[in-house]
C-alpha cells in the first residue's frame, strides 16, 4: 500500500485533490493533502513571514505525522508535487529522503538548489517583475489569483469543465510572494530517491520532447536516464486533477508501483538521435566557411548571390554538442540552397530557456547583418528559413519586413506560444503578427502528423493567412512528423523539400 502525500500548486490548497484523492483511497492507498500555510481558502495569509520554508516545514510535519503503523503494513510514502508545490515537496524530501520512496514530479520541472519557485513561473512578464521586486527587497505581501481568463497564462486549461473552474475559481487564494521569492536549499539527499514524471502533453510537454532534450548531450539532464527516473504522460492540460482525476489516479498508482517509461541515456540508441541523422536528399560536400556563430556554404558561382538563412529550433540546452549549425538537418538544408546557387547559412543562438528568446531574436538578427555585409552574398534579396520552437522568431519579421527579406520560410514551426511558454507580451506570436507582413510570400512545410498543440498553432496561422495579403504557400508532408526529415521515409519528404526550396529560389530570384 501506498501513502500519497499531495503538495498543490500555485493559488490552490488541499481541495483540489478530492476527486483524485478519492479514487486512490478507494484503490486501497492513504492519501494526505497537504494544507499549506496560508494556502486555506477559509483562512488565506497574506504576511510576508509565509515563505517557502513556511511550506517545506508543512510538507515535512505531513511525512512525520504519517501513521507508524504504515511502515508496519509495507506503506511507502509517495511525495506528489504540482507546479510550484513540487518546491516545497522536493525540499521536504531532501530533508526526510530516508522516509520518502518516490518524489512524483506533476507536470513541472525539476526544480534546483539555490533556485526561487520564481524562475519556474511560466509568465515571464510577471517574473521579470517580481525578480526586481526581489532585487530591490520588496519581498512583502501576496500575488493574487488570476482572473477567469488569465489562468491560461499558468498553464493549459484543456478539459477543466464549468464546474470544476467555479471551484477553483472559489478557492483559490494569493500566493505569498516570500514562496516564490526565497531560494530553495537542497543538501543532496534527494538525489536518491526514485522519481517520477507525469508530463500533461496539452501543455506542451511529452516523452519525446524529454527525450530529444536528453540526446542534445546536455550533461545536466544526464540524471533523467537513471533508471529510477520513469515518465508517464496524460493527454490534458496543466490541471489534470480537475480534468481527469480517475486517469492521474491510475497513473499515481502505477507511478508508486515503479512503473513507467524509462528514457535512453544520450548515444545510447542503436540509432543516432532524430537531431544527428542524415538529411534525406543527396547535396554537395561543400566547405563551410565560419564566421562567428554563422557558418556559410557557398555556390560555385561567380558574383553576389541570394542567401537562405536558416533558424535552427529550441529550446536547445546550452551544453548541447554538436551545436545546432552542425546538426546535418541544418546543414543539408544550407548546402540544398548552395547547389540551387544560393547562399547556405546556419547559425546558433541562444535559444535555450522558454525566457530566452529576446536573445535568441537578436542573435539571429546580428546573424543576418553578418551575412548581409558579406560581399559574396546580395544583401538584398535574402530569405529567412524557421523551424520548430524557433518559428516563433519570425513574428518580428513578420511584423516589419524589410524590402530585402524576399521570402520567409518555415517547417513544422510553432507559430504561436504554447500555453506553458509563458509568452504573453505578444512579440513572438506570428500568428499575430501576420496582419503586418503586406504582400511578403511565406512557404510553409507542414507536417501531417504534427502534435496536436502544435498543429493548432498552424492551423490559426493559416486561418489567419486568408484574410491577408501575405502570399502563403503550403508544402504539405500528409505522412510527416515533427523533424520528418531524419524521422521519416526519405521517399515521403524528399518531394516536399525539393519543392519548398524550389519556392524559395524562386522569390529571390524572381
């Protein structure tokens, strides 16, 4: 038997746990909801004594008050933390490791010593602004509860009914900023506990993205392939214990019993990650001449040519090696635009944290300076190329396209933020954007298979195209997925590559 201790997150208390926690008593399990200082919809606090260690002691006195007899009975204690209440979980586990047998992760990163519940805030707007609060000492008082339409900006709301939002929405209470604010202290001792991860794929996240994460080669995501480390996934949004209580009990009790998927550590696979496979159309061994975080691949040609930018995804971990501008997607991409006679480029920026993409913007802006000012290449007539998570930096060039971008290009990209990403301000929403990019032709490769948050993300794009003016242009792959390039059959993209490059030539060209 398992005794569950729940830790909720941001704005809500025990409450929201009582649909799951009824099918997992009913499963023959203790279930213990843990009521946070402060966090009482009946007796809500608004003092700046409130801080994390306020809540790592609750979480602590809820493990320490758990019925000797459960040891008696086999009970192992199972740790669940939501949102911001997995700081708080994880820093009672560390403080009671030997009495804590798994630390379940509920859609939520893994937080790390010395890091505030802030930098895990999915509203990057509001963290810059309680960070200078923070700056400046002004650690006091409460955030309060969003608003019926700004829940979205904490997470996905997919499958919430109407009655479960009025509870929430009656229960929830301010979050005192000392919880966010204050570091949390870990001394290491929970590294040794087994743990788990439930991803709510409506989100944003999933298996797969983990995964592909984990064969960038970051040594710091190394620990998510220890085999203590099992994942499962629920298809819904940031609250799955509103939306689907039965589903994230059963997974809880699987989770409990050690089951789940296990990720494959990186160069572990029989195959090369999807990231490190051949690129599916034959292309010239052509040299690549660098140039800061630019590589160029030149044609044989003779004079000032077009050039095709390409724009590499993300997020992409900072210690990820080989750097995406070696990636041999990319470059096969840059050296197909050097056999059209074209200017092959890739770059790298620094697009490594949701909160990273006003660098990674101007990266790829100081990119295409560099390879403007080149004299082999036209700096008029040069086309931009996005992919994935990197889709979202095109809005700024959607929004004010200058006379010399002839072209604007994308495979499988993210043309709108997702609902965990945070970005709100509305500068990286191409979506948005669209309505400002007057007559600028755009060729869009776009996967059959694509994940459905991100399927949507296009789908409103090309929505949006009708009403504009903007020349689009679809490549559709029916059979594609997400990186279909090095995931599937050659025979079912090579067509569509050739024609979306063709296109491309064409506008800079023409």
């Amino acid at each position: 038997m398992a005794v569950f201790i729940m830790v909720a997150g941001a704005f809500t208390g025990a409450q929201v746990w009582q649909e799951t926690a009824a099918r997992l008593s009913a499963a023959g399990s203790e279930v213990h909801a843990v009521r946070l200082t402060g966090m009482d919809a009946g007796h809500p606090v608004r003092s700046a004594r409130v801080d994390l260690e306020t809540h790592i002691a609750d979480v602590v006195a809820a493990i320490d008050t758990v019925n000797a007899s459960d040891a008696v009975r086999g009970g192992e204690i199972v740790l669940v933390g939501h949102d911001y209440g997995i700081h708080p979980a994880l820093g009672a586990a560390d403080r009671r490791a030997h009495r804590v047998a798994r630390v379940v992760y509920l859609d939520c990163a893994i937080p790390q010593n010395g890091v505030p519940a802030l930098a895990a805030v999915p509203d990057q707007a509001l963290r810059a602004e309680l960070a200078g609060r923070a700056e400046r000492g002004e650690r006091d008082g409460v955030l309060e509860p969003p608003g019926r339409e700004e829940w979205q900006r904490w997470g996905s709301t997919a499958g919430v009914g109407e009655a479960a939002w009025e509870r929430l929405a009656g229960l929830a209470v301010p979050q005192p900023l000392g919880t966010l604010l204050q570091p949390l202290r870990l001394t290491g001792a929970v590294a040794a506990v087994p743990a788990t991860g439930v991803l709510c794929t409506q989100n944003g996240a999933s298996i797969d993205l983990v995964q592909r994460l984990v064969d960038f080669g970051d040594p710091a995501l190394a620990v998510l392939t220890d085999p203590r480390f099992t994942f499962f996934e629920l298809p819904t949004g940031h609250w799955p214990m509103l939306s689907c209580p039965a589903e994230l009990a059963d997974v809880l009790l699987r989770a409990a019993a050690g089951e789940g998927h296990r990720l494959r550590a990186a160069g572990a696979g029989a195959a090369p990650p999807a990231h490190l496979r051949p690129f599916p159309l034959d292309v010239p061994e052509l040299p690549r001449d660098r140039k800061e975080h630019v590589d160029l691949y030149l044609p044989e040609a003779h004079g000032p040519r077009p050039a095709v930018v390409f724009v590499h995804g993300g997020p992409v971990p900072a210690g990820a090696r080989p750097s995406p501008r070696e990636w041999p997607t990319l470059v096969g991409y840059a050296r197909l635009a050097a056999a059209e006679g074209m200017v092959g480029v890739t770059l790298d920026h620094r697009l490594h944290d949701m909160g990273d993409y006003e660098r990674a913007a101007a990266d790829v802006s100081a990119a295409v300076d560099l390879v403007r000012a080149d004299p082999r290449v036209d700096a008029e007539r040069v086309a931009l190329w996005f992919f994935s998570g990197g889709g979202l930096l095109s809005a700024p060039w959607l929004a004010q396209p200058p006379a010399w971008l002839r072209c604007l290009a994308a495979s499988y990209p993210v043309l709108a933020p997702l609902p965990n990403w945070g970005l709100a301000d509305g500068r990286f929403h191409p979506v948005r954007a669209l309505s400002h990019a007057g007559a600028l032709p755009v060729v869009l490769l776009r996967a059959g298979r694509e994940t459905p948050e991100i399927a949507a993300t296009v789908e409103a794009f090309v929505t949006a195209a009708g009403d504009c003016p903007v020349r689009l242009e679809l490549v559709d792959v029916p059979n594609g997925h997400h990186g279909f390039e090095t995931l599937d059959p050659p025979e079912e993209t090579r067509p569509a590559l050739r024609r979306a490059m063709r296109s491309v030539v064409n506008h800079l060209t023409g």
